[in-house]
C-alpha cells in the first residue's frame, strides 16, 4: 500500500511558488519589456516632465517614473498570474494540492515585489544618467527602507487582486478598468493631496497612499502631503497593511469556498 | 463507513446556476448530477462510463475535492469531501489530462518539482521521486524538456506522473486516453494496470468502452445525471440480455421475420439498424438453445444472408443501457 506523504509545509509552498515564478520570469522574453525597456522610457518620459520643477525635480522624477514601473511589475503582476493559471489551467491542480493557495499567491508576491525593485532601480539609474547626477536625499536609508515598504504596500492589494482572479475568470477586466484610477488615486504619479478632497477619505482605504506620502515626505524637504508627517503616514500603512493582510486568508478561504460552488475554477 | 470502501457516495445532487444574456439577467440552472448512489472498493480499478454531458466529469471533480455538491453525502477513504478536503488532499491525486494543466515553458522535471513541495515531499526524496514517476512514466529521457515540446501523449504521461507524485491511495482519471494514438493509449493501459499492484485504487471515466472492459473488473454507467447501472462485466452482460450476441445481415427484413426471431428460444432481445440497402439484426442470447445455425434456419429465402456470432461487449451493454435511460 502507498502511503501518504508528510504534511505539506506553508513555508515551502511558497518558496515554490517563489521559484516557479522566477522560473517562468526567466522562461518568457516577453517580460522584458515591462521589467527593463519600459522602466527606461517612463525614467525618460518622466524626467522631462519634471525637468526645471524646483530643486528635487530629479526626485519628483524618479517617484513618478519608478512608481509606475513597480506598479505594474508588482501589484498587476500578481492578479495576472493567477489569471495565467486560469488560462494554462494549472489553477485546478493548484488548488487540489493541499497547501492553502493564499501561500503560492505570497511565493509570487515575493517575486513581484523584487522584480518591482529591479524596474525601481533601472529607473533610477536611468534618471541620474540623463541628469548627471544623483538626486538631493535628505535621508538615503530611510528613503531605501520606505522605498521597499513601499512595495510591500502594493504586495498587500496584489493579494486582493489575486484573489479576484480566482474568483472570476473576468477579473482581468475589473482590473483593467480600475488600474489606472488607483494608480492616480494613490499618489503613485503625484501627490495625493493635488487631487480633489472628496478622493481622499477613499485613498487612505489603500495602504499604498500612505506609504508613498511618508516617502515624499522623507525624500523632498518642505513636501506637505497630509500634513501628518512621514512617521504618522507610516503608522497608517502599517496599519492599513496588516489589515489588508489579515483579511487576506479569510478572502482566500472564502473565494476558494465560492468558486468550488460555482465550478468555474477550470473557467478561462 | 466500511473501511474497505474507497468512495461512498448517497444522493448526490449537484446543480449549476448560471447567468448570461444581456447584464447577465437570464438565469440558466441545470442539474448535472441527480441522487447519485455509487460505492467503490479499494484496491481495484473502477470505471465510470457515459455519454458526453453525463456528469462525468462533475462527479469526478466532487470526489476530488474540486467541486461541491448541492445536497448529499460524498465520503472518499472514510473522510467526507468537504469537510475533510485538506485532509484528503494529500491523499488522492487527480488527472484531469488534455493539453492545459501544465507549466509549458518549464520542463518536467521543474512541473514535478512545484508539486512535490506543494504536497510536502520531503526534500531529501523528493529528486528520487521524481525520477521515479519519471522512469514509471517513460519520460526519464525528456524530463529536461520544456513541456510545450511535448506530444500530447507525453503530456498525458506528465499528468499522470503529477497525480502519482505523493503517492496517493486513489487516483482519479478522467478520459487518461482520450486523443492519444494507440500505442500511447496502450502504454497509459498498461500503467494504471501497474498502479492497481501498488495498491492504488483508480476511479477511471472513459468513452472507450474496450478500454473499461480491459482495465475494470466492475463498471457503472451514468447518464443524464444518473447511475443506470452498476455491476462486473459478467453482471450487466446479464441484465442486457445474455452474454452472447448473434448479428444477421441481408438487405432488409420483414416484421414477420423478425417477430419470429424474437420468438426463438434462448433469444431474449431483438435490434436492428440500417446501413444504406443492408439491415442487421443484433440479437442478444441468453440460452445455449439460439444457436448461429437456429437463427439462419428461421430467416429462409435470403441467399445473402451473413450470420455471426460474438460475444456481448461492454459497447452493446452500455448503447443499451443508454437508450433504456432515454426512453
């Protein structure tokens, strides 16, 4: 008689997961356009835009830009592969195995957030190449760590768009529709702040507004965003953020419950 | 819950409810499996057969843990499918099969691994696992290929080499050979033949009928949702009518003539079919007494006429059974 093996570790299925993406990252030359080639035209588009706007204008340009580049590389890219194993049909036999599907959904996010660094860095290279020269930091260290909480921000609503492609196979469309609205709407181009006052209350729902507020606040001197400084800001994401990822194994637990109802888990 | 069964099921019913139209206002239910009873032992090979849009495959996603029913009790080796599906997980593999279901621009070898740590393979055996499903498999020697390489075969070898991965102690195979040409359909025979000596139990659902005679000790067909019929081949060869089939073909009968064939002893069904100017009567024979000689000494004046005699095969139990549950 066969027998069963030992219960599966958490921990190792996202490791899993981690690499298979690297895997597929590594597999597919379409991923260089968003990962590398279009980091270098935002980084360029940008620092025009910004040229001449003040003394941190290098900064204001590299904010802009990488966000952008992270954007799609983090948060979009976590929604979209759980649609690819909607459409490779790989997403059946991932939620048959026993390990909880939130678990390979962080092995992602991982890779995500470090391709995201990589475009944030190509960025910045790009600008400080087209400038000449590095941009004015107050704090380099606390911008470096910001920069990365940052991405984990994003992480956190890359678990809540993965979860919706489970549950739908029209995730895809929800998503595109809204990317850009959340996009501006969280400050990832400009300022929050900029926006009318009625979008600001439904910014604050997204951990991502909070954290790029603190980086503005750490990285360009005389910046007021909300007014609450960047410690107050930070306070905010973290919280924001754990609440996101508190409810993100519920969220799972309950699309995972849906979707085993309807039966379009094999939709495509 | 005897432990001797692998899969108790007690009126199952499964319903989907779906939308479509403009705004998705109509909604459409439809009622895919309705009060299914089945109870499978372990250690053999049992086969689900139906015509397409039966509920195979629902009822193969139910008992895998990929669906839940609408009402009813779904018990798989003692444990029940929704409240014990982590449990299960580990336990059953599941081959869906076709051209989607892999990783395409990895290979094998990296397929099999994401799944064996998924299903918590320890490390240290997990690369000899590996290479064993691989060798069981024969695909040792492409395991560093990228799957979008693959024959269809091949990738049908690959599922099967995921579900065997963790050893589970049910394997459930839905249509495994199904667009595979016949020596990859042999070969995949002959592998889920060699499971069963592992002590795997195999739910098999299949369109080949030869293919559920070859591998299945005790089969049952379902239909519009429905277990028609649950038996050994010995079983529904009976309830069919015999275990012996005598076909006549001439071009065309009269009634008369095939009255008086029903009327034969030993003979307990009568069928026939038109193939352009040529008519066949298949008869099905119950007793040593209908004999191919009897039968042609009651059809007179057909110069033409070819008789033969087979045995009854699962094909003409199951178009049987089919059209009974149509009527």
């Amino acid at each position: 008689m066969m027998l069963p093996t030992s219960k599966p570790s958490r921990g190792r299925a996202t490791g899993a997961s981690l690499r298979l993406a690297i895997l597929l990252f590594v597999a597919d030359p379409q991923w260089l356009v968003p990962s590398t080639i279009a980091p270098i035209v935002f980084g360029l588009v940008s620092f025009e835009l910004f040229r001449g706007e003040g003394p941190y204008f290098l900064t204001y340009a590299i904010l802009g830009a990488g966000m952008m580049s992270m954007w799609g590389q983090t948060l979009y890219g976590s929604g979209w592969a759980t649609g690819q194993d909607r459409t490779l049909g790989t997403l059946e036999p991932t939620i048959q195995a026993p390990t909880p599907y939130l678990y390979v959904v962080l092995g992602r996010i991982i890779w995500n957030v470090v391709a995201g660094l990589f475009g944030g860095a190509i960025v910045y290279l790009v600008v400080v190449l087209a400038a000449g020269g590095p941009p004015q930091l107050p704090n380099p260290l606390l911008f470096l760590v910001l920069f990365v909480f940052v991405m984990v921000t994003l992480a956190s609503v890359g678990v809540v768009f993965a979860a919706a492609f489970v549950y739908s196979r029209y995730a895809g469309f929800i998503q595109n529709v809204g990317e850009f609205a959340f996009y501006i709407g969280t400050g990832c181009m400009f300022p929050v702040i900029l926006l009318p006052f009625w979008t600001n209350p439904i910014a604050l729902l997204f951990p991502p507004t909070w954290a790029l507020d603190a980086l503005r606040y750490v990285s360009i001197p005389g910046y007021s965003g909300f007014s609450w400084g960047w410690g107050w800001d930070l306070l905010g994401a973290v919280a924001v953020t754990a609440v996101y990822a508190a409810i993100a194994g519920s969220v799972f637990h309950r699309v995972e419950r849906h979707v085993l109802e309807s039966g379009q888990l094999g939709d495509y | 819950m005897n432990d001797e069964l692998a899969i108790e099921v007690r009126n199952l019913v499964r319903v989907f409810e779906s939308r479509k139209g403009f705004f998705f206002g109509e909604k459409t239910r439809t009622e895919a499996l309705k009060g299914v009873e089945l109870v499978v032992r372990r250690g053999a090979i049992f086969g689900l057969l139906g015509p397409n849009g039966a509920g195979k495959t629902t009822l193969t996603k139910i008992l895998s843990t990929l669906l839940l029913p609408t009402s009813g009790t779904v018990r798989v080796l003692g444990r029940d499918v929704v409240e014990d599906a982590p449990w299960l997980r580990s336990r059953i593999g599941l081959v869906l099969g076709g051209e989607r279901g892999l990783y395409n621009r990895i290979n094998a070898y990296e397929n099999l691994r994401y799944f064996a740590d998924l299903y918590g393979i320890p490390p240290a055996e997990r690369d000899a696992r590996i290479k064993e499903v691989l060798e069981r498999v024969d695909l040792t020697w492409a395991a560093g290929r990228r799957v979008e390489e693959y024959s269809r075969g091949m990738k049908q070898k690959l599922h099967i080499a995921r579900g065997i991965l963790h050893r589970p102690e049910i394997l459930f195979l839905d249509e495994p050979t199904i667009g595979l040409d016949p020596k990859s359909a042999r070969e995949t025979r002959k592998l889920i033949r060699s499971l069963v000596v592992d002590g795997v139990t195999i739910f098999l659902t299949t369109h080949y009928m030869f293919e559920a005679e070859e591998l299945c000790p005790r089969v049952a067909v379902l239909s519009k949702g429905r277990i028609v019929a649950n038996d050994t081949m010995a079983g529904l060869r009976t309830r069919v009518g015999g275990d012996r089939t005598i076909e006549v073909e001439a071009y065309g009968f009269e009634d008369r003539e095939v009255d008086r064939l029903r009327k034969l002893p030993g003979i307990s069904k009568v069928v026939g079919e038109e193939f352009g100017p040529l008519m066949r009567l298949t008869m099905r024979v119950r007793t040593d007494e209908a004999t191919p000689q009897s039968v042609a000494d009651s059809l007179p004046g057909h110069p033409e006429l070819s008789v033969r005699e087979r045995r009854t095969s699962l094909e003409d139990v199951y178009l049987d059974l089919v059209e009974e549950e149509a009527r």
